[in-house]
C-alpha cells in the first residue's frame, strides 16, 4: 500500500488556483499532500524546464546559478506553466491532461514531482472534445494504455482521478481494470459526468470502489459542501472507507481547513496568499482569481474586496489588504538576488568568482586555476567539451559545499535561462 497516498488529506487540482501560492500555503496549514492544476502534456513536452535563478558563463554551456526563488520552473513560451517551491519537495503531485499514452510517458520520467497523476474526471468541452478527462472513463483500452506507458517510464508513482460512471457496475469494472496497470492510487469523485456542484456526492459509491480496490489507496473527492471544520475531513474519510480525502472547493474558499486547529478568517488566509503570491512572483490574472474566490460575497461588501475587483496589479491587490510593503520587499529581493552574479567571464575570457567571505574566495580562486591549468594541458589530447564537462563538475561540487549554491548542467547552448 503506498504510503505516500495512505491517510492523507489532500488539497485537489484546480485550474487556475492550484499553483504555487496556493499549494505552499495549504501544506504550511497541515495539507499531506497537493495537487497542481491540471497541466495538459502537450504544454509540459514543450516546457523548458530550468532551475530559477541559472546564470550561463562565457560562451560555454556550464549554468551555474545561486537561489533567486529557488524553484523548478517549466516555461512555456513567456508563462511559468508549473513553479515547485522547496516546500513542495516530496508533497507535489502533478496532474496531467492527456489523451495518449505516447506523450503521456514522454513527461512523466522526471523526479521533480512526488507523483504523476492522471486527470480522467474533467467534464468541461475544452477537455472532452479533446479525448481527454471524463472522456477517458468511455474508453477503458485507452485509459490502460496511457498508465501502462507512463508506468513504464515513470519514476514516481503513478495515479488518476475518475469521476463514477452512469452505472454502479461500470465504475467497478474500470477501476478494477485500472487497480491492474499497477497505479498507486485512484481518486474517485463522487459525481457523474453530468452532474454538477448542486448535485449531490454519491457517498455509496465511492465507498463501493473502496471495498473492491483494498491492496491501494482509494481517496474520496466531491463533498467540499459538508466540510465546515479539520474534523469534518474525518467523518468523511470514514463514511466513504476510503483511505484518504481530497478537498477542492472548500480548500480554494479557505485554505486554513487544513488546520487541525481550526480555521482563520477569510482576511487572515487572504493575506497569507497573497504573502507567498508576492514570494513566488505569482501573475496578477492567477492572484485575483484566488483572492476572488476567497472573497466571495465581499467582492460587493468590503471595501477590500471592491479593491480587489477594481485592481489592476498584484501589488494593487496588496495594497488593498496593507500588503503593498511585502510587496515591494519581495520585488526588491528578487532584484538584489538577480544582481547578485556571482560567476562572470572578463574580456580576457577569464572566470571570476565573487562571493561573500573573502577567505572562501581566494581558495575558489586557487581551485578553479587548477582545473583550468589541467584543461589547457589536456586540451590538445581530449574534445573541449569532456574537459568543460569535469571542470563543471567540480564547479559545481565546490559551490554546493561552499557557498550553498547549487549548479546545474545543460549542453543545449540555445536553452533559456532565467537571469
Ligand atoms: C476551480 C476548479 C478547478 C478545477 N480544476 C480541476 C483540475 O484541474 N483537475 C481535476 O481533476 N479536477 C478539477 N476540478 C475538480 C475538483 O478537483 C474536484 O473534483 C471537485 O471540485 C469536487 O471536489 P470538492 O467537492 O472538494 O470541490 C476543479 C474544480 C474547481 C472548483
């Protein structure tokens, strides 16, 4: 039984809210567990992924980088399509829209994330006219093949999230199919295809599924209206037998129902998001979008929330709730970080270091000539690129024991880099 999915309560994928901010803040209030919004895998097999805060030296392709955010980024285009912040080490699950089995394995052999996950209950066109979410549940041969292939390849445990099917026998027929390709876990969200938020969770079935399917984790999703406190999460876990819960709505609402000891207020958890939005330098369109739904009916009411609504910028949005200052002390941190280069080349093609403690520095100094003498000696017998390679190598080993900077390779020369 995988532990990573045993006993756990969850914060749920959702488009537009499940990202950085909001995920930092739900695993800091005592989330096990988050899900990323769903990211469809076309996007993700045409992401560059890069370490923020890369700087290239000279012309060669040795990255180095110190910590500007400290995150992972996969970029698309100009859009950071998934940000994982330390805090996520271990705790992140991304879910994947997809469709095949092909592309599916082709973004699912990184370690990067705690877990792959398989969006299979998404009943919006966008997704249906595509093959892709609740489409899936119709076609079991094809729902095989696509967690067989990441199976085959990933390196992370593997798992999907089904809504139930028009017919009780139908949803065990395919989770039983699904239990066989060797998942990790399968989330079932008690709602059919057709059905909506009024409609109600269909409690029976889910703990149906989690009589059939005992040797993994079944997780119960859809029941966000009936959680008002940390307990609740409990009496629903037990009413379904499931193994863990998974919270989507009430999450996004408030956050802090993660709190064993109890929930904050609605401005409390507004202002812990937008301190991690300002961190992680979230967009403006994805800050407003959460900071409204936490809102709700004060959007009209509070003066707050007509702030919000009227807003133009994150730092806006802060202001309205006497964050501008977190604002701007963040903004001027990334700057400072950003200009902080530690590594450049001169005109005469030769690396300097600069780093803190002077002591350190001249014994980098003395390092790196070495390695560069050794290069030049070798250079004449071996390819550049294999003496480049050693002398990023030990670059690298000397700034993660040194200075707690960390390096990272790449031998694409036309890649990217976050500066
Ligand atoms: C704003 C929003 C975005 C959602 N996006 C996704 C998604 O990306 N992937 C997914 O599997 N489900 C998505 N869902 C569905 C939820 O994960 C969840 O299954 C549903 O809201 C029922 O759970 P709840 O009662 O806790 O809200 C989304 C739901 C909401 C409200």
């Amino acid at each position: 039984m995988s532990e990573l999915y045993s006993d756990k309560k969850i914060l749920a994928p959702m488009v537009r809210a499940c990202r950085t901010p909001l995920r930092v803040l739900c695993l800091m209030y005592g989330a096990d567990l988050c899900y990323t919004e769903e990211i469809v895998d076309q996007k993700l097999i045409g992401a560059t992924r890069t370490v923020n805060g890369c700087y290239r030296i000279g012309k060669y392709s040795i990255i180095l980088y110190t910590e500007v955010l400290g995150t992972i980024d996969y970029c698309y285009g100009d859009e950071i399509i998934l940000r994982l912040a330390p805090e996520e080490k271990g705790r992140c699950i991304l879910q994947i829209g997809t469709n095949s089995g092909e592309k599916a394995a082709e973004v699912a052999n990184g370690d990067d994330v705690a877990g792959i996950d398989v969006n299979m209950g998404c009943p919006k066109p966008f997704s249906i006219h595509c093959g892709m979410g609740a489409a899936l549940l119709k076609e079991t041969e094809k729902v095989k093949q696509i967690l067989t292939s990441i199976k085959a390849v990933a390196i992370v445990p593997v798992s999907c999230k089904i809504r139930v099917l028009d017919n009780e026998s139908d949803t065990l027929n395919l989770v039983r199919e699904i239990e066989k390709c060797g998942v990790s876990a399968i989330t079932v969200h008690g709602r059919r295809r057709d059905e909506r938020q009024p409609d109600a969770c269909r409690i029976n079935e889910i703990r149906e599924v989690a009589r059939l399917i005992t040797k993994i984790p079944v997780i119960s999703n859809g029941f966000s209206a009936e959680i008002n406190t940390f307990e609740d999460m409990e009496k629903w876990r037990s009413e379904t037998e499931t193994s863990s819960v998974m919270i989507a709505r009430k999450a996004l609402s408030t956050p802090s129902i993660f709190r064993k000891e109890g929930v904050l207020s609605k401005y409390k958890d507004i202002e812990n998001f937008l301190e991690l939005a300002c961190k992680y330098d979230e967009s403006y369109t994805m800050t407003k979008y959460v900071v409204q739904r936490m809102l709700g009916g004060d959007q009209e009411h509070d003066p707050r929330g007509r702030a919000t609504v009227l807003s133009g910028s994150v730092l806006q949005i802060c202001r309205a709730f006497g964050k501008d200052e977190v604002y701007e002390n963040w903004k001027r941190e990334r700057q400072r970080k950003q200009n902080k280069k530690r590594f450049r080349t001169d005109e005469f093609g030769i690396l300097n270091v600069d780093i803190s403690f002077p002591l350190i520095r001249v014994k980098i100094i003395q390092l790196i000539s070495i390695i560069m003498g050794l290069a030049s000696t070798l250079s004449e017998e071996k390819d550049q690129l294999d003496i480049l390679i050693q002398l990023g190598f030990s670059i690298l080993e000397m700034s993660r024991r040194i200075n707690r900077s960390r390096c990272h390779w790449k031998d694409d020369q036309n890649d990217p880099l976050v500066a």
